[in-house]
C-alpha cells in the first residue's frame, strides 16, 4: 500500500470534469503532496493507499473549491460603508478611500485583506484573485493562510483627485513606473511563492487610467513573463467618456485596434460593453471576470457575461470589494450571477445552476489560465476542494431520482455556512468551524479596533460630499 | 420592582419606530406576558424591572423579527426540483406536485411546512404568512413551535388537469365550495388561536382560479370576518389570459371594477402588472407582497413593487416555495428585492437598504393589516424580535461614524447564522443554535426519509415531461 497525506472519500463527488458537473457517486480521492493522484470508488483507492489524514464526507458533498478571480481585499475594512448611492467611486468609496490609501490606513488594510480571506475561506473560496496596491504583504498572508492567490498589482498613472465631468485625468509618468516597478518587483519576488500557490499578473487599472504607451509597455512585458494582464476593460460610462475624448473611439474598439484583446487579457466587468462588443472581446481569446453583486449594487447594471460566452469566452466570477457588494462570498455570486441573468433577458432558462458552478470552478481557473492546475477534481491536478453538509436546513432534502438538486440548493439556497472543510494544496485551511493557519478572533478584534479611526479621519469628507448615506444617517434610515 | 418575564439590553436597537429605522444607542426593552413594557436607558430599565430573564445583546443588535408574508411551507418538501426552466408550474413543479397533492403526499406536505419553519426561524422570520391547504396540521404546527402566523386556505374552483395553452379553465363548483368550507373551518377552529398569534385570511387562489361569483362571495365573508383576502393577483401572462379570454380585460382593470381592489386586499406578486397597474392597486388601499427570489427564478421578472410604494402603497416581502426559489430566508429577500430593483431601473439609489429592512419588518407588518402588534419595538407591541451578531465576518467591522453600516451588511453581506435569538411573544423560541420548542434533527431526518418516496412516484412523469431539468440528468449537469 503506497503511503499518502490524505483520502476524501464519500457518496457525491462533484468533480466538474467535462462538460456538465462531472458527478460521481460513491468515490475516494487519493491526495499527496498536494495534488490528486486518483479518484475511483472506495474500495478500490482505500485498498490501494494508506493515508495519513481520512476525510469521511458522508452527509456531504466533495466539491473543486471556489475561485474568486477579482477582488479588492484590503478594502473590506471598508464593509458596508459604499452603497444604494449614485457615483458610487466619489460619493461612496470617496471619502473612505482617501484614508485607507494615506499612510494611516497601511494597518486597516492589511487587516482588511485578512478579514476578505477569512469570509472567504469560510464560503469555500480557495483561488483569489487579490488586486491592489501593497501586495507584498498580502503574498506573505497567502503564504501563511495556505489559499491559492493570483495577485495583481495596480498599475495607474492618472493623478488621484475628483476631476470635473468630461475633464481628462492628468497623467503622471513618474507615479505610473513607480507604480510599474512594483509590479515587477512583486513579480520577481512571488510568481510561483507560497509553494507555488500564488501567481502573478499584471494590473493596468484601466484604459483610461493609464497612457496608451504604459499599456503597450505592460503587454510586452505580460508576453516576457508569459502571465496575463488583469485590468478593468470598458467598466463603465466614465472609462467610455475618457476614451472617447482621448481616441476617439469606445474602449473596446480602441483596445482591438491597439491588438490588446487576446488570451492574455482578463478583462474585468465590462459594464459599459453592449453585447457585440462583449462578443469582439470572447472572439479574441480574452477571458472575463463578472462581478455580478458589485455591479448590481454600484450601477444597477448586469455585464454582457451571457453574451461572451455564447461568443465562445470563459468567464470567471469576482466579489470584487466589500464596500458595494458588500461580502466575499462567491455562493452569493453564483446565485446572484444566475438571477441576474435570468431578469436581463426575461428568461428563467438562461444561466442555470450548473452553468453558474462551473463559472465558479472549472471555468473560473480557464479564464484566469489555471485550468490545468485546479478548477476539476481530476488526476494529477492540485488537491484544492471543499466540502459540504447535506445535513443543513438549506440542502434538505436530497433527491437523487428522477434529479439530483445538490446544485441547485447549493446555488439558489445555501448560504454560505453548509461549508464545513476546506483544503487547499491537500492541507487543510478550515474544518471543525475553524480556519486552521491563523487566528480568526485576534483578526477580527483587530479590524474592529482600526475601524473607527479611519470612519473618524473619513468624517469631514463624508459631511462635505454629502452623498446618499450622509442624508440616510441624518434622517435616521441608518 | 416590577417582576416581568423577560429584559433584553444591548447597544444597538433598530426598532423600527417612526420613518426610519428608528435607532436607538444603548437601550433596555422591558417584557411582560408577550408585550413590549417599556424601552428605555438601561439604568432606567433595569432599575424599574425585575426580570425572570435577562437577555444580555452585548457585540448584538435587536431588531424586530422579520415578517415572510407570502410562503407555501408544505413544498420545502420538494426544495431545488424546479427551477432554470420555462413553463415553471408545468414542467418544473408539475411532476412533484401531483403526488405531493396526492393521498401519498400528506405526510410530505406537513413535513415539509416544518423544514421551512425551521429554516425560516434561523434567519429570523417570526410572522409566516402561509397559503395553502391541509391548514390545520399548520396551525397546531405553529402552536408547538411557537411563532406567528396568518393562515390562508386555498379557495379554487379550476380543475386541476394539463390545459392547452388558450383553453379556459373548466370551473367545479363543488370543489370551489368544499374549500371555502374549508376556508371557513380554519377560521372557526384557529382565528386568535395559538394564545393569539393565528390570524386565518381568505385565499381565493387568483382570479383566474375562481369565478366571479366565488369571488364576490368571499368578499362579503372577508368583510363579515373582518379579515383580509390574500390573492395571487395578476401574477403572470396565464392569469391575464385566461381573465382577458372570460372578461375581456386584463386582471386588475377587471377586479378594479368588480369592486375588488380595496384595503381587504392583500395582492401577491403582480408579476405581469404594469406600474400603471401596480399604482392603481396602491391608490385604491391595496396591500402588495412582493416575491423577489421566487419571481426571478420562475420569471426572471422584477415585480413592480416600486410603482406601488411610490403611488403610496405598503409592500411585504414573501420568500413562496422552496421549489422555484429556492429558500425561506427573508434576508435573502431584502437583498434581492434592493438589487433587482437596482437593475430594474439600472439606478442604484432605487431600494436602499433602509427601505427593504421595513418591507421585511414594519411596512410589511402594516402591508398585513398588523401594524398596530407587530413589525417594531415600541410599548404596546407584542415582543417579536431577533439578536444579531455583529462579531461574524460578515458584519465585521462596525463603524458608528460618520455613519452606521449595520443595515447594510445586514442587507447585504448576512448570510442568516449571524441570526442568534428570535423571541416572538416575549418567548425565546431559538438560541444556543437550537429551536428551542421542537425536535429539528428528528424533522430533517423524517423530510429526508420521505423526499425519496416522492422523487420515485414523481419519475415517470418527469421524464415524460422531459423538460429542462430531464435535459441537465442526461447531460450529467445535475
């Protein structure tokens, strides 16, 4: 018997290999050193190997775990502050942001980050994909928490400061390489770190953020360091006017002409896309992160994801920020993603539960390049999957004749706390109600401590600005 | 000092009271014999109470228990079997609900009322407003369990058999009369039972499912009982049809001129109302419950719920049936109705969360007709409310400055664990993670026993109606 780190075995796997959900009846999977050495029935593989660690999913469901492809972690400091408000970047995030983006908010931060994860986990989340400023000391917390990470650094040269309707940003070309070099730096540092969980992308924060040099600049460098560039592409009617003023045409078109749609673009929202431009985009190879809850919470908008894959594009999911969305959990996003889409078009067959999972899963770790390491429980991928209790309210009952409705009760009832393991790279990140690498409770005392210093600092701005929730607090509504 | 039964104290009470969400720093709640006593300051209350039992909301918020206005609980029994297809009453429910409806089905049909109470209580709900038949077994369910309820009985005179689409529903009147009677019994048997926490509506299932004379007659019964008609009211493009085809005109301008349309009425959904429509139910003193999940899963449609607030109508919210929705959970209720409601007028100051947090409590306690008991804490109310955590990462970190986001991640980030207590008339029906009044594991382990039988008696037909749901088990997307 070959000795193992760890056998998962149980009555439902959902592997997601092939076309639908790949469901297995009755099966054990075979982990060690992180990656799966085989999935097939019980007798067979508890015969075959002896492991060191025996997951009894009995009750439970075995699942790929989740990828959140775009966040903004450190910004869940932020929870709850940015929303049900028009100009949401300004008028919300506004006077928010500026302190969590002075020196004063580099702790709130890193906190914030900590916090996005632990939420996260907890819903099964095992790939995030972080983008921002500061990354180095969120590549050393993946590191510490044992999740898999795409991090992205923010590279922008437009000037931080409100700009009147219709003013073009000032660039600055110092800001934009210093901003570049860190990048690059992270880049040397991480790409492939964490035992080779985290990987790194580049991140241009949008065609209008940047120069159309800085843009061609980043996509050389992409094609020498053989990542993707992860930027908001055509994300809404500001990024639209910009262009235009600038060049004359809407973002997508400009950055076809620029040859910047490729499989090496993940392109992030496309908010302000209509539906041929969403389908130029899949036909070039480009991939799609959809952040259903932000942009319905920001813009009140569902993004033309249906269209891009009928286009023949993968599409990933993202939870985007927890001020205007306002979580990290991805069970939401799938729900939300298959609701959203079914009222876009005025029809209930249009993104059914299966199809929102594998965005989830399998065509998540497609669109952001991953599809042979993770996404589908299949021999000689890494062992990152999740497991979950069929004993909860939520999933109850189970049918398995004439259809099984793990899926749907999973996308359209489960909440978030039916995930009960957690393992990524064969280790176990949470089980037992618990994430097993770090200290939840210290975490979240800590956030809470930070948070009324950066509410105080934010005061001033948030009176002057006098968005809707400064109305709301006065009128009692809050 | 007075002995009372029960005090709850915390620092952050959102009783509801007045325009807003009437909050209130650092209070005590005195309770008495199921009453609200008194809110004050802690120092006051304590001071002037002696209570058997002290709650102590310490890292809480009490808010008012939420109400669920609209739910069909006997089919939590079928949870995720019909869903992500067209024609949702034929060829997704159709095959299930024949043998629920079916002598084989009763004991389903009670259990699974139980399986939606218990999931509902865990998020909060303590006022479930539910439809159906078999009622009595529902009422002493509600008894034992503890919580409030308005009952509808179904009243149909439509034969229930397959109809070709255009045919006009064949009418029984003997059928029809056998429910009413039915109608009638529950009320006799139930109205202010369970030590007043049973209110028996009439439920005359849609225009479309009754004749005129039916409905006139439960009129003049509604207005002799003093209680309120509950109806299906324009709820899809079938209801309009079939009242278009025997009237020759559509639902609401039909029942408008049949007097119909007044302060008695308690219209569900309008799914294929205009807003001309909607506001012309609000104007003429009409109630509305508006189904989000449900509707945008069966429909993918946005009710006009807005329309009818702003023509001045009250709104609740209803979670309907598992099949086709697929939760009781009115915290996902709020937050799909706040961002559908974004999308449906792509603005995302429509529905803020301020407002949904009334439909779910006060607005829709008033929308019931019981604004004057329940739907806020004030003196005089019946003691219903619920404890929330606020150390979950979901509603981490807490800001009380500039201003308070408490009601947004209740909206928007909560999941329904975060729920630790629900109190309905100054009893503690849950907390420690336990219905406090029944056997929960005994319930979901007798749904699971017979969900099987049903699924096996439900097969054949399923697949003979081969619909979406027959599609995705022989693709292997199930």
């Amino acid at each position: 018997m070959q000795k193992i780190d760890l056998v998962v075995s149980g009555p439902h796997f959902y592997t997601m290999a092939g076309p639908g959900v790949g469901y297995q009846p009755d099966r054990a999977m075979a982990v060690d050193r992180g990656r799966i050495l085989a999935i097939g029935s019980q007798a067979e593989i508890l015969a075959s190997y002896q492991a060191e660690r025996h997951l009894d999913a009995t009750d439970q469901a075995v699942l790929p775990g989740f990828i959140d492809a775009h966040m903004h972690t450190a910004e869940a400091i932020l929870r709850g502050l940015a929303q049900d408000t028009s100009h949401w970047m300004m008028y919300g995030l506004g006077p928010f942001a500026e302190v969590l983006e002075s020196s004063q908010g580099q702790a709130a931060r890193e906190v914030g980050t900590q916090l996005a994860f632990i939420e996260a986990i907890r819903t099964g989340t095992t790939t995030f994909g972080d983008f921002g400023n500061g990354m180095d000391s969120v590549c050393r917390w993946v590191e510490k928490v044992g999740v898999r990470a795409c991090i992205t650094v923010t590279i922008r040269e437009a000037v931080r400061r409100i700009y009147q309707p219709g003013e073009l940003y000032e660039f600055d070309a110092d800001m934009g390489r210093r901003s570049l070099t860190e990048n690059l730096e992270v880049m040397e540092k991480w790409q492939g770190g964490a035992g080779g969980r985290i990987r790194v992308l580049f991140g241009p924060q949008g065609a209008d953020f940047v120069s159309r040099e800085m843009l061609l600049e980043v996509r050389r460098l992409a094609l020498e360091h053989q990542t993707k560039i992860h930027m908001h592409t055509q994300q809404g009617d500001r990024e639209t006017a910009q262009i235009m003023k600038r060049y004359g045409q809407r973002p997508i078109v400009w950055l076809d002409d620029l040859g910047y749609l490729d499989s090496n673009l993940l392109a992030v929202h496309l908010t302000d896309a209509n539906e041929e431009e969403a389908a130029l985009v899949a036909q070039r190879g480009a991939s799609m992160v959809l952040c259903s809850g932000s942009i319905g919470i920001i813009d009140g908008i569902v993004p033309p994801a249906h269209a891009f894959q009928k286009a023949g594009g993968k599409v990933a999911l993202g939870s985007d920020q927890a001020p205007g969305n306002n979580c990290h959990n991805i069970i939401n996003e799938m729900k939300l993603t298959a609701l959203f889409n079914k009222i876009r078009y005025t029809d209930p067959e249009v993104m059914p539960a299966w199809k929102v999972l594998r965005m989830a899963t399998i065509e998540g770790a497609e669109a952001l390049g991953l599809g042979q390491e993770i996404g589908s429980l299949e021999e000689g991928k890494r062992a990152d999957f999740i497991l979950l209790d069929l004993n909860k309210p939520s999933m109850t009952p189970l049918y398995s004749e004439p259809m099984r409705n793990i899926v749907p009760n999973l996308v359209y009832s489960a909440r978030g706390d039916e995930v009960t393991t957690v393992v990524v790279d064969g280790r176990v990140v949470y089980e037992h109600g618990k994430i097993q690498t770090v200290n939840e409770s210290e975490i979240l005392a800590t956030a809470q401590g930070l948070a009324q210093g950066i509410g105080v600092a934010a005061s001033k701005r948030f009176w002057e600005i006098d968005g809707s929730n400064a109305h709301f607090m006065r009128e009692g509504k809050l």
